[in-house]
C-alpha cells in the first residue's frame, strides 16, 4: 500500500525572538530542505494529488511528499515561493481568511513578535503558478474551546471567503493548532472539504481518514538530518540517538516471547 508524508511549516524567515525558534525557518535552511527532498529521492505532490489518491485510487509515486505551510504570513510569499518555483515543488497554504492584509493577531497578543500576513494580491499571483490555498478557518481559533455554531461559522467562513476570492473551489482544511474534536472533523466534511489536516505525527496511507491526515511538524532549526530522521521515523522530535533506540526496542521486541 503506498504510503505519504506531509510536511508542516509557518514562517519561512529568521526568528525575531527565541519564541518563534520551533516556527521560523530561515530561506536558507528551507531551500536546503527542499532541495535535499529531491536529492533523497522523495517526490513533491500536490494536495490535490494525495486527494486523487485517495477518493479517486489515482496513483502516487513512491516516497511521496507535500508541502504545508499553515496561517499565511507574508514570508511565504517573499522567501518560501521563490524557493519552492525554482525547485519546482507544489505547496499548499493554509489561511486565516480574517488576518489577511493584517497581522498575527492571534500570535502577538500571547507575547511573540507581530508579523504581517500575505495580501489578496499576493495570494492571487501564487495561485497561479503552482500554490494552492486551503482554509484555517477565520480566526485561527481552537476550534474545541467554542460552542458548535461559532466553529461551524469559522469553519465554512472561511471556505467561501477563499472561494469568492479565488473563484475555485476550497477544498482542503487545517484544524488551527492541531486541535479538534469528532464534531469538528464532522462539520469540515459536511462543509465540503474533501481533505484536513491534523499536527498528529506520522505517516498516512490509503486507510487513513481524510479528514485527520497526519503531518510532520518542521521545526524552524532542523538540519537536514532531523528532517530525514522524522520523515524516516514518521516522528516530531529527533535525536541522535533515537534510531538507536528504536532499533533496539525492535530487536528486544523479537527476542520477548
């Protein structure tokens, strides 16, 4: 059974203070990360590929991988899209439809550093060259933490707010900081999103439910080496001596009878 990966990023930009550390990923480090996919003999899909694969059974190529990057901030478009246009590589971009044209809101009033978020404009000349644009719904909210009909409203806002402006269908969704809850999942399905994507680590294949698809979280100070290791492993968090560990656990769990 073909099994994918998706990837998970925000800022693509330096850190502005230690805590955006795990979020920023400087242009530098995110064109070594996708150059080196290539190099390793992974294959950038689309969204709209996996979902091919799995509603339609379309094929994927082997070691597939997309590309996320979720809430929208303006370096996606000033650093992340040329790098992905010359590398030829797909993506998709997650918006919180109300923090266009603004800022982070939801980010500065917990304390990190105000940043501003992609403009109409620049999100219209990405969708038309190999970006895709998905809904996070309107204010980045827990959607868990509100009553049922303000998550509906988030939820499906945010949808026809993209599509009114794109003029094409919305058809993938992100669950702002990972969290949601059986009705969440529910309502996002009922709204006519084909896809969602959960912050849960792993790898994902045809019996997955397309409404949690897993990720793997980049943080914005991985080498190289920690992402081979967690697209590898289908973890968050790597280490130096986490393969050794693993495989020792394998090998103890074959000797225990």
């Amino acid at each position: 059974m073909t099994r994918f990966l998706i990837l998970m990023y925000h800022m693509v930009s330096n850190p502005e203070a230690d805590s955006e550390i795990k979020y920023a990923c400087s242009p530098e480090q995110f064109n070594t990360h996708m150059l080196k996919l290539k190099q390793h003999g992974f294959n950038p899909v689309s969204l709209e590929q996996i979902e091919q694969y799995l509603l339609h059974n379309k094929a994927l190529p082997d070691n597939a991988v997309a590309i996320t990057l979720d809430d929208g901030f303006a370096d996606n478009y000033t650093h992340a899209f040329p790098i992905l246009s010359e590398h030829q590589i797909p993506a998709t971009i997650f918006l919180a439809t109300s923090c266009i044209d603004s800022n982070n809101r939801w980010m500065n009033q917990r304390g990190f550093p105000t940043r501003k978020m992609l403009t109409w404009q620049q999100i219209l000349e990405m969708n038309a060259s190999n970006i895709s644009f998905g809904a996070h719904t309107v204010n980045h909210v827990k959607l868990p933490e509100i009553d049922a009909s303000m998550a509906n409203n988030e939820i499906l806002s945010s949808k026809k707010v993209i599509e009114d402006k794109l003029g094409q269908p919305c058809k993938h969704f992100a669950y702002p900081y990972g969290l949601f809850n059986s009705k969440n999942r529910d309502s996002v399905e009922v709204a006519g999103f084909t896809l969602a994507c959960s912050t849960r680590s792993g790898f994902n294949n045809a019996n997955r439910d397309p409404y949690v698809l897993h990720r793997i979280e980049v943080y914005g100070n991985d080498p190289w080496w920690k992402l081979k290791q967690k697209m590898t492993f289908g973890i968050n968090d790597a280490s130096l001596f986490f393969p050794a560990k693993y495989y020792m656990n394998r090998f103890i769990n074959r000797l225990t009878p």
